[in-house]
C-alpha cells in the first residue's frame, strides 16, 4: 500500500510515520516542510517531499507523482493558545492546505482512502451535560484553532457528499508522549523539571490553569487510532478518538513531580491562563471502539515518565 502522510515530522505525524514503517507492506510517503528532526531515524526507509502545502501547484504535482492509495492528512498548527495571537496563520495552515491536498487528491487519485485529523477543539464551550462528548454535540468553539478544526472537519465531509472522496474524520482529544513541544502544559512542565534537576534553573515549576479536567491518550496509543481508522472507518463519518477518561492538568503536574527526587515549589503564572477554559472535557469513544476494536493500552504514567525522560536527555545534550 502507498502511503501519503502529511505532517511526517510533527509530534503525532513522527510517531505514525514509525508505526507505518512496521507494517511491512506501506510504501511510505512523508510531506515536511522545514524541520526533519523526529525522523532522521527513519528517513532510510521513506520516501521524504519538501514543499509547502500553500502551494496548490507543488501539492497537485505531489499527489499526481506519489498517487497514494491512502492519505492521512495530520500537517496542521497545531498551538491552541498561539491561535489567539495569530489567528489567521492558523487559519491559513488549516484550512488553506487541506483544500490543496484534498483538490489534488479529487483529481489524481479520487479512490485513495483519506484521514483529516480534526480535533476535540471544536467541541468547544462544552456544558455539564453534553459529558461525556459524542460525535453529535454541538459545536461551540471557544478559540480560532477551534474554528480552523471545524473548517477541516466539515470539508472532509463536503468532499465525501460532493465528490464521494472517501474521507473519515478523526476528531482526536489531548495527546501525550516524549518529544512533545512545550507549548503543551504537561511538556512544559516536564521541561522545567528536567531543568530544575540539572541546575539550570530555581526549584519552581511555572504552571497556568490546574484545575480544568482533558482527556489524555498516549500519543502512540492515538496514532494507532488514526491507522485503523484510515483502514477501517466508514467513509464520510467521524470518529472520537481519545481514552474516554478525564484527568485534572494538576494529576499530570503531581504525576511528574513524583518521578524527581527534588523539593518543587508550583507558582501559577498568569500570563499561562487562557483567555476561555472548558472546566472538564472527555469523549465517548464507543464509535471508533465498535468501527475497529482500538483501545489505548499504555498507562498515562509511563507515557510522563518517558516525556520527562526525553527532557532529561534534551537538558543533558544542552548543557
């Protein structure tokens, strides 16, 4: 099989692109735009295009010379907080790129299987009683990367009804695991933990909002996900993807602290909250269960431990 991934060397994308590589027959495909360091490991055994997916021309060349027999389409900004100080890049990288590709898919290969990866952001101002969160709750979107995600979900599914491209959605709730960016709580705390413990800085952990409760899956558990989804989702449907369990931000920090041996004094910074929260969001993931069987299987305390752990290594390479 002929795979088209998009996003190859983002968070999530690195981690699917290493799952691909283990299924024997996928001849793997990987669009990057700037950075490969999440897979240098890899790129022996993957076919690597450099481009940019603003660039209608460049994407319809690409679809036409790879013609893909599946497309999982995970490039996207994916910074919610950053959405409020750049709202029209994020539309741009959003919304502007998957229309390239999936024009270009339409016409260079319309029976390729497609995966867009939405996101739990679309949800939004969720209320006590849409908990848990199906795939018919109502969109309430509280951010413009929640607006951007509404805009890729719904034209995956315009392209299905218009064009009869077989696209499935995959609206993905919080993901973690090592290499994650900082610009994610549990990331930035693991970070500034490694630091604490190498000296580089006070034994204070600078943290926002504790209190509001996410869903969080291992980010190998969710890119497992998007592969039987891409395999075997129904077109034109979506899928919630996350575990179904709701953790506190302040479990993920008292998880972490407990894996270092140093006194940490926690200090709420406020230029860390946000302009809106959602006190508790989690998903009913019985779809996406009863279409393929998924169900995560690493335990969220081993996935900190290994992301402290990358930051450990990180720091210690640093200096």
């Amino acid at each position: 099989m002929r795979v088209l991934l998009t996003g190859i060397a983002g968070f999530a994308g690195s981690f699917l692109a290493g799952l691909l590589l283990s299924e024997g027959e996928v001849e793997l495909h990987g669009v990057v735009h700037r950075h490969d360091a999440r897979i240098r490991h890899l790129l022996d055994r993957l076919h690597l295009h450099r481009g940019d997916l603003r660039n209608a021309l460049w994407v319809s060349d690409l679809v036409q010379q790879v013609r893909p027999d599946c497309v999982l389409h995970l490039a996207a900004w994916s910074d919610v907080g950053g959405s409020w100080e750049q709202p029209w890049t994020t539309y741009e990288l959003n919304v502007h790129c998957q229309l390239n590709l999936l024009e270009a898919v339409q016409r260079w290969s319309p029976q390729s299987r497609t995966l867009v990866v939405s996101s739990n952001e679309i949800y939004g101002q969720v209320r006590p009683e849409d908990l848990p969160i199906d795939e018919a709750t109502p969109f309430r979107p509280n951010s413009p990367y929640g607006v951007s995600k509404i805009a890729q979900d719904m034209m995956a599914l315009q392209y299905w009804h218009s064009h009869r491209l077989p696209t499935v959605r995959a609206r993905s709730f919080n993901h973690l695991g090592p290499e994650q960016s900082d610009d994610f709580a549990a990331s930035a705390f693991a970070r500034q933990i490694a630091e604490i413990e190498a000296g580089l800085r006070p034994p204070q952990v600078q943290v926002g909002n504790l209190s509001a409760q996410r869903d969080f899956t291992d980010v190998r558990d969710v890119v497992r996900a998007y592969w039987l989804l891409a395999q075997q989702g129904v077109p034109g449907e979506c899928y919630n993807v996350g575990s179904g369990q709701p953790h506190s931000i302040r479990w993920l920090l008292d998880t972490l602290l407990d894996l270092t041996q140093i006194p940490v004094e926690v200090i709420t910074d406020p230029q860390r909250l946000r302009p809106s929260d959602v006190p508790c969001s989690y998903c009913d993931n019985r779809r996406l269960v009863a279409a393929t069987g998924w169900q995560p299987q690493i335990d969220l305390r081993d996935t900190l431990r290994d992301l402290l752990d990358s930051w450990r290594a990180k720091v210690k390479v640093r200096g």
